[in-house]
C-alpha cells in the first residue's frame, strides 16, 4: 500500500507523542521502588482497563488472530469474548486477596504461601515465558509488521521496537507503560473499529458473519481445530492463567489506588473487550470475503487494511498502522517491566542484597530490562519458524498454564495444599515449556486445546496425591494466605455509595451482554 508524506508524519508524530507521555511520566514519578514497579499505587481505574487491554492485545492478534480468524470463521472471537469467566474468578477470588495482603509479585504470594522454592520456581517460570514466548513472539511479529508495511530489514525493525519500547519502560517504570498504554488503546482500539465498520460497509454484516462452521462460537467436539470441549480449556485453565496469576496483567491491578479501582478497572477491561473483538478478530472474516484463497493467513490483516484503508487520505493509513505499532510497543513495555519487577524482587533483593537502598533496586530494574529484551532479540529466529504466528503463542502457553492454575486455586481455596505438592507441580510446568517444541520437532498431530485438556486431570490428581503424601501445613501460618467469602465485599473506605459506582451492577450488566452475544452467535 502507497503510504503518503503525511501518512509518514502521522506515523513518526504517533511515536513521538508516546514517547513524550513515556518520559514526562518518568520525570514526574517519585524515585521510589515502589513508584517504579508499581506506579506508587495510585492507578485509577480506568487507566488500570486501557492498561489491560493494550498490554494484552500485539501483532499476535491484529496478525495472528486476524489470521486465525481468516481461517476458522466465527469462533476465534471466543479468545476475546470468552475471558469474562476468568475475569469474574480473578474479581471475586484473587484480586481481594492480592490487594488486602498487600502482594508486588506473583511469585511472592507463592512464598508466602507455601514458602521460597515456590517463589523461585515460579519466578523462573515467569521470566523463561516472557523472555521466550511473549517478549520474542511480539517482536518478531511487530518487526515483521514493520517489514510489510515499510520495507525495513526485519532484523532493524526488530531492534527498533525493541530500542524504543524500552526507552521510556527503562525510564519510567510501571507508571510510563499504563500512561502510554491509555493513549495507545484508544488508538488500537479505533484504528481496528474502523476497519470493521469499513468493512461491514463493503459486504455487509451476514456477508462477513459466513455460513455453516464460519457463523458460530460454538463448534462441534469432533471439529479439527477449535472443538467446544478446547474452549473450555481455553476459559479455565489459558485464560485464568493469563488473567489470574500473570504477572505482566496483575502488575497494573496490583498498583490500583484501591480495591474499588482494582476491580472496576477489570470490569471496565471487560466491557472494551466487547468492542475489542470486532477490532482484533471480525477483519479476518472481513478479509477472508474479500481474498479468498490466502496462502499465509497471516497475511490477512495487512492485505484488509491495504483494501478498505488504502483509498482514505488526511493521514489517516499512517494513524492506523500507527495504532498497529503502538499494540506492539504496549505489549513490549508491559512484558519488560514486569520480567525486570520480578528479577528484581524475587531473586535481587530477596536473596542477594536483602539491604538493596531505593536507588539500587531501580537500578538493578533497568540494567535486567534491557539484558532480558537483548535476550528476546536473540530467540526471534526461532519464533519465525512456525507457521501461525498465533498458534506459536497459544500452544507454548496451554501446556505451561495448566499446573500453574492448579497451584495458585488450590493456593487460595484448599488448606490441606502444601509446598511439596506446590512445588512438584510447578516443576511440571517448566518441564511443560519444552513441550510445544518437541512436538512439532516429532511432527506429532494433535489438537493442542483437547492434550492440554487431557493433561489437566491427571496434574490435578498428582498434585493431591501429592498433598496427601507430605505432611499438612501449619494452618495457623497458611490461614492469612487462604481466601475468605468475607473479601467479596469491599472494605469500608473502598465503599462507593453512588448507585452507578456499583460493582456488582456492572457486573450483571456485563453479563446479561455476553449472555445475549452467545445465544445470537451460538
């Protein structure tokens, strides 16, 4: 697509307008740890939304999903619409009990609860995923972005991402990436609304909606690729793992002024995920009527963009493709300062500089973030060599996610769980990490969502065999770590009184809407 001079500035105003929010903020923040790692805990609720919603949305989905979506019809939306039952155990079990106990890391709590070789295996687990899956997968795919749109050497354009992404994230901390990522969901989320309505215009809603296995959310057990039995998985065992015990996600909820923000911010992540479906997932079922026949679906989004952008001028190609990069960029700040949040309080300052002043922590922070995006860098090639950019992410994370939702629920709500069944099943998802690459190295063909389904009973059994073999912990030190029905309700100076500050009202709401969603797409 010919991009205009004022398409190019468009674009290079876009970013520099991020980077002046990054390093404004930056300059504005006190020199605290907490104020780098955690904004200072003084996030309000809709920044903690925007956040959320930019940090989980990169080319993996306005590439891959769009791809997967170009494939598979209909059902792809359930990657968007079907976090609202993970988003509602997150709201009503693990936020409270994360924000009262007054939690900065996910592996933390995993001490807490159940002592320091579960903190350090989880911390592990943590930082190999990001560094290989996440922070290499969202390079690489934005780099190949940048290399479609502009011509740049992939290789550059991935050092170019990686170079200003983690300027202002280096700087600034937690608090520059939710303020860039306000500004950059806004963008996202229209330039991806734009190619919707602009497509529903061309070939109409029916048109786009298709026909037989394309026009449905819910597919037959027997469907090849996206049975309803793998959605299920999707719903608890992916989707509570990324939502419920991810860092990266929990960072900015875990900043939140209090428990009242901490939760309308996720209920408000939960209404633009709405929205976010007809941006991330409807443009490949757009582009698959108006290119049938695809060689790579990945190719999907571009060449839609190509099409319904393409003929508009006033800068606006540029502002899209700019809202594409700055997806990309929000990923990559949220990844690196929640890896380098984590080496830095879970290993650095827990185990070799427990007297770590303010300025050293900070320090230790940026020299990580930029030693693990080097790193990223590095793995690229691999990332490159599968087929979907999409099923790179969602095969790495099944197998991974299943015996890390198994301790951190048993965590919060079974007393009789222990370090040693804790311990050993965390074991298991390191060992899970290396599975997607031994499969495809053996040429095995099954259905990733149905084994990952598969594994989740028997790493359910081992770990309360497990359980039951070692002694039982001490109740009196697990009882502070344990969820209670008493954390539903908000403490009283968290209390809103105004009718439409109401969390359980928008909550109902928002399920009657994804109620009606399935029973119209079903």
């Amino acid at each position: 697509m010919h991009l205009s001079y004022l398409d190019y500035f468009v674009f290079l105003a876009y970013m520099l307008i991020v980077i002046l929010i990054g390093f404004a903020v930056a300059r504005r923040e006190k020199k605290t740890s907490l104020d780098y790692f955690l904004a200072g805990d003084n996030l309000p609720w809709f920044a903690i939304g925007f956040s959320l919603v930019a940090s989980s949305i990169s080319t993996e989905q306005f590439v891959g999903e769009v791809g997967y979506a170009y494939r598979y019809g209909l059902a792809v939306s359930n990657w968007e619409w079907g976090v609202f039952a993970a988003l509602t155990i997150m709201l009503v079990f693990f936020v409270p009990l994360y924000i009262s106990r007054r939690i900065s890391t996910m592996p933390e709590y995993l001490e807490y609860r159940f002592g320091p070789l579960a903190r350090i295996l989880f911390g592990v687990i943590t930082i190999l995923s990001y560094v290989f899956i996440n922070l290499a997968g969202v390079i690489y795919s934005g780099a190949l972005a940048l290399h479609t749109i502009f011509g740049i050497n992939i290789w550059l354009a991935a050092c170019l991402l990686a170079a200003v992404a983690g300027a202002y994230t280096i700087a600034g901390g937690l608090a520059s990436v939710v303020w860039t990522d306000v500004f950059q969901a806004v963008l996202l989320l229209g330039g991806g609304l734009l190619v919707f309505f602009l497509g529903v215009d061309r070939v109409g809603f029916e048109a786009i909606r298709g026909t037989g296995d394309r026009a449905h959310l819910i597919l037959p057990a027997d469907h090849p690729s996206l049975p309803w039995t793998g959605m299920v998985v999707l719903f608890l065992s992916t989707n509570l793992w990324y939502y419920a015990t991810n860092q990266y996600i929990n960072q900015r909820v875990l900043g939140a002024r209090d428990q009242w923000h901490a939760r309308a911010g996720i209920l408000f992540a939960a209404f633009l995920g709405i929205f976010l479906t007809l941006a991330v997932c409807f443009p490949g079922l757009i582009a698959y009527k108006l290119f049938p026949g695809l060689e790579n679906p990945d190719q999907a989004y571009p060449k839609v963009v190509s099409e319904l952008i393409g003929p508009l001028g006033y800068g606006i190609r540029g502002l899209v493709f700019a809202g594409l990069i700055g997806a990309i960029m929000s990923t990559i700040d949220s990844l690196v300062n929640s890896c380098s949040t984590i080496i830095t309080i879970d290993f650095y300052k827990r185990f070799f500089k427990k007297d770590a002043s303010q300025a050293s922590m900070i320090t230790f922070g940026r020299i990580s973030s930029t030693i693990l995006l080097a790193i990223s860098l590095l793995w690229t090639p691999v990332v490159a060599s599968w087929d979907s950019i999409f099923s790179y992410f969602q095969e790495c994370w099944f197998f991974m996610a299943v015996p890390i939702v198994v301790v951190f629920v048993s965590a919060i709500l079974w007393k009789r769980a222990n370090s040693m069944a804790a311990n050993a099943t965390l074991i298991l998802s390191i060992a899970f990490l290396g599975l997607p690459y031994l499969l495809r190295r053996a040429d095995v063909e099954i259905n990733a969502f149905n084994l990952a389904g598969i594994l989740l009973v028997p790493v359910i059994a081992f770990h309360v065999i497990i359980a039951y073999l070692s002694k039982a912990p001490n109740l009196d030190k697990v009882r502070f770590w344990l969820w209670t029905p008493e954390m539903v309700k908000l403490p009283v100076a968290d209390r809103k009184s105004k009718w439409y500050r109401s969390l359980l009202l928008w909550w109902a709401v928002l399920l009657a809407v994804f109620i009606v969603i399935y029973i119209i797409f079903w």
